[in-house]
C-alpha cells in the first residue's frame, strides 16, 4: 500500500504534536519510526489509522483520503498499550483471533501464523493467564490475520524475550518482501533486525525523512 | 433430580399457568445471562438497572390508564413497560451524547425520570397495591398465553440478531479501538445493542420484577466469569446456572409458597457464593499451575 501523508499538522487541543510532516512511502517500503519520548509517533500513526481526526488531504492510503478511507482491513495494527481491551472477562487466544478475522484466512495459514509468532501451544488459553510478552504475540499474530497491505506497531517487542523478537523480525522482514508497507516505531533501530528501507525522526514535531540502504542486500 | 416433588411435577400436567410460567422462565434463563454477559464486558450493568426502573413508569401509566382511565385496547401493562423501556434507552443514548466525558451521568438522570413518574402514576392509581408489588418483584405465575408468545418471538429474533453479528459483538465489546479500525459501526451497533437490552429487561420483569432484573441478567454471568475457561464456556456456564436458578426457584417457591422471584434471585446468589468457594479451594490452585505452565510454554 502507498501511504502519502502531506504537510499533516496536528495538535491536541491547543498544544501542537505534529508540524508539518511530510513523507510518501511506496508498496514494499520500511520504515522505522524514531524519536524521544513524547515527540508523536504514537500520534502519527493515529492519524494515518483514522483514530486521530484529521483534516481532509492530508493522508492519502493508495490515493484515497484517510477521512474518507473504509477498507481498515487491509491494515495490521499492533498498539502501544492495550488499554482499551477488557481483559478480566474469560475468552481464549483462538477465540479473539476468530472474532478479529475478517478474510479468508485459512486454518492452516492461522497455524503456520501463530507458530511463527510462537503461540502455537497458547491457542486455547485464556487470555488473562498469559504474560505480557505472550500478549503481546497475541495482538501481533492478530494484526496479521487480515492479509494487511500495511501494516503499523507501535513498539511491538516491548516485553517480548529475545528468542521470539528474531521470530517476529523473521515474520516481518518476509512480510515485507512480499510487498507489505511496514511502519515500526521502535527505539532501538539498531538492535532490531528488521530490514528498514527508510527512517522518520521526529523532533519537537518536526520530522526528517531520509532513505537507507538495505542491510541485507 | 431426585429433589423433584411429585406434586410439583404433577401440577405441571394440570395447571397450564404454571406450564406458561416454566416456559417464560426457561426462555429468559437462557437469553438473560447471554445478553448480560455482553453487559458485564462492557461494563454496563448499571443499565440494566435504570431501564428496569424507567419500564416501572410504563407499568404505572398502564394501569392508570386501564384501571383509572378505563382504557381497553391495553391489555398488559407489560407492552407499556417494553415501550418505555426502549424510551428510556433512547434518552440514555441522547444524554451520553451531552455528556460525552460524564456518560455515566445519564443513568441517574433517566433512572429518577423513571422512579418519579412510577411514583406519581402510582399514587394517581389509588396508590401501592398487589399489581404493583407483582411488578416490582416478579409474577411469573400469571404469565399468560399471549405474553409468553411475545417473549418466545423477541427472544428468537433477538438470538438471531447475536448469531449474525456474534463476531462484530464480540469485538466491539473486548477492544472498541481494533473494532473501530476493522471500519465496523459502533455507535450503530451501540444503539442496537442497548435497544435488545431494553427489551430484554423490559421482559425480564415479569419473571423476577423490577427491582431483581439487573440480578437474573449479571449474577450468573458474574459467577460464571470466575470459573470459565473461554468465552463460550463462560455463557454456557452462565445459562447453566441461570437455568438452575429458575427452575429451581420455581419449584422451591411453589412447593413452600414462597415468592419466585425473591426465590429465583437467592439461588442465584447461593450459586455465586458456592463459586466463589469453590474457586477458593479449587480453582486457585490449578490456575497457578496453568499459569506455571503457560510460563514454560
Ligand atoms: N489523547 C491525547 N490527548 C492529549 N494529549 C496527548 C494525547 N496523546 C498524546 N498526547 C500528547 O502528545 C504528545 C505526543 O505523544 P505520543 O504518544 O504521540 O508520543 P510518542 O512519541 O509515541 O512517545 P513514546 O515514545 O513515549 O511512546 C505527548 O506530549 C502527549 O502528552
Ligand atoms: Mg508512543
């Protein structure tokens, strides 16, 4: 998927997060999104996910303006915290997969998909008794239970060991050569071993831009 | 069932209010908790509460209007009640909307509406008397014919509406933000979903009565929550003990003529009780080892 986001400006109230970000990325482009604590990020992409109201024209997904955007399918989130799900009421990891699927998605994808992102043996648990790295796996494998053309994580490995970190870049970086917009917002770039294509630093609102070579290529 | 009195089930034979009574309450303990597990999740319980307590403002206008005003083509004031029960869901929706950082703001607001006019149409009615006490807490037994016809349709068009949109719930209940992305409605779904709980409760009350209908709808759930081991266990659980709980309840109240509703409520509560120690001296104990497990996993 093409995501174009074009001099977005966007503020909380009176106090200004994002000024004037400009940026396109191409199908099969990754990026990596970089920046302190509090400079936007999460905020950014809130905008490009329709969470963040925004005015018209100023984030377009494969040509058509988020304002107006419906296909919500075709992307893959993983937020920062999960907050707003209700975790203390009894439902397995099988089921909040089932209910959260909205394509053809078969069963043996959904299988060969949790093995990668090491759930295999947690499918029919309750989702209260896992820990925090396991449900965070959780929410990874579900953001890609849809087929995503793009897809956005907002620090996804925090607390998640380091075994299944490799399994998850291994995921992604595969995702990615299949053609898949990625955006990772992550603090340590260099520690990750996702096959970043560009960067996105932003700084008291502003961001800078800039492509990378491929590592691996 | 070894506990079944023969004369109970006898009368069950002979007595076609109690046969109507045992299906009303039948069907509702099977459609209460699952509707109130939906409720739980949500957080909402208190809605169940204000709707019962605005449908007791039907139930006093209608018999204003039948008993004072002599109004025929009324026949049960339990019609009125499902029709202010939808008024008053209606009014809930439109305050949140005002109070849109305050949304539970519109509970006491509807909720007092519904107490005040119950009060004034009581006392214009001649004041308190035994339709009123009925309604408050549960007639099951007079349960007629024609009523429980209208609850065996709503209740099958309300399963239906859950069995078509049963993952569009389910998700917009567990994570609003993820539903929202999948470009699902959810103040349409939100508005749907409080319109069948008003009906629901407006239903309940014939079993169990005004004051109990929040009880019949979250305390089995609230029992099976704690023992459940996926979502679809949980409601089945649910109904189960529910469905324990009604019939129970009839059977106990028509053996020691005692009230069924008050009845009905109180096994619900034993259950809860019984679950909770159960999990106490159970449960607990084997969590900690799946928890351990999954750990090792
Ligand atoms: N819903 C909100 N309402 C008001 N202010 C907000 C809201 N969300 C974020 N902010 C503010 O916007 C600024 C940017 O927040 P954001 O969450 O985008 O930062 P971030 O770059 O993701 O930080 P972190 O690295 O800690 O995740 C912060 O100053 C934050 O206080
Ligand atoms: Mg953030």
């Amino acid at each position: 998927m093409r995501v174009s986001v074009s001099n977005l400006t966007f503020g909380y109230d009176y106090r200004t997060v994002l000024k004037d970000i400009s940026f396109v990325l191409k199908s099969g482009d990754f990026l990596a999104v970089i920046g302190n604590n509090g400079s936007g990020k999460s905020t950014l992409i809130k905008c490009i996910l329709g969470i963040n109201k925004i005015t018209p024209n100023r984030i377009l997904l494969d040509d058509v303006d988020v304002v107006d955007y419906k296909n919500y399918k075709n992307i893959g989130y993983v937020p920062q915290k999960f907050d707003d799900f209700n975790y203390e009421f009894p439902i397995t990891v099988n089921e909040i997969l089932q209910v959260s699927k909205y394509t053809d998605f078969t069963e043996d994808q959904k299988l060969e998909l949790l093995d990668k992102v090491g759930i295999l043996e947690l499918q029919n648990e309750n989702i209260n008794n896992l820990s925090g790295g396991q449900l965070q796996r959780v929410f990874i494998a579900r953001s890609l239970m849809n087929n995503p053309k793009l897809l956005i994580l907002d620090e996804p490995t925090v607390g998640v060991d380091r075994e299944n970190v490799e399994g998850f870049y291994k995921t992604i970086n595969e995702l990615n050569k299949e053609g898949i917009t990625i955006m990772l917002i992550t603090h340590n770039i260099h520690e990750s071993k996702a096959n970043f294509t560009h960067i996105l630093s932003l700084h008291n609102g502003e961001a800078s831009f800039r492509e990378i070579s491929r590592g691996d290529e | 069932m070894l506990l079944i009195n023969e004369s109970f089930f006898f009368a069950l034979f002979e007595y076609s209010f109690l046969r109507y009574a045992l299906l009303t309450g039948v069907i509702m303990g099977f459609v209460t908790p699952i509707i109130g597990s939906f409720v739980v999740i949500r957080r909402l319980s208190f809605i169940a509460d204000t709707l019962s307590h605005f449908s007791l403002a039907g139930l006093s206008i209608g018999l204003f209007l039948i008993n004072i005003m002599g109004f025929t083509f009324i026949s049960d004031p339990l019609y009125l009640a499902m029709i202010f029960s939808v008024i008053g869901a209606l009014f809930i929706e439109i305050l949140r909307g005002y109070y849109q950082n305050y949304k539970e703001i519109s509970m006491p607001i509807v909720m007092s509406l519904g107490t005040a006019l119950s009060a004034l149409f009581i006392s214009l009615s001649g004041g308190f008397n035994s339709s009123i006490y009925n309604y408050l807490f549960g007639s099951i037994l007079t349960v007629g014919n024609e009523y429980l016809i209208v609850i065996a349709i709503t209740t099958a068009i309300v399963l239906g509406l859950l069995f078509i949109f049963y993952k569009e719930m389910v998700i917009i209940s567990f994570d609003e933000t993820y539903a929202k992305l999948l470009g699902i409605k959810i103040a349409r779904f939100q508005f749907v979903s409080t319109i069948v709980l008003a009906v629901i409760v407006s239903l309940s009350i014939a079993t169990v009565g005004v004051l109990l209908v929040s009880s019949l709808m979250i305390i089995p759930v609230a029992a099976a929550m704690k023992v459940g081991k996926s979502f679809k266990n949980t409601i089945i659980i649910a109904i189960m003990f529910s469905e324990t709980s009604i019939i129970g309840g009839l059977w106990l109240s028509y053996e020691l003529d005692i009230a069924s509703g008050a009845t009905i409520v109180l096994i619900n509560l034993l259950i809860l009780v019984l679950v909770g120690l159960f999990r106490r001296f159970y449960v607990r104990k084997r969590l900690k080892q799946t928890q351990l497990d999954i750990q090792r996993k």
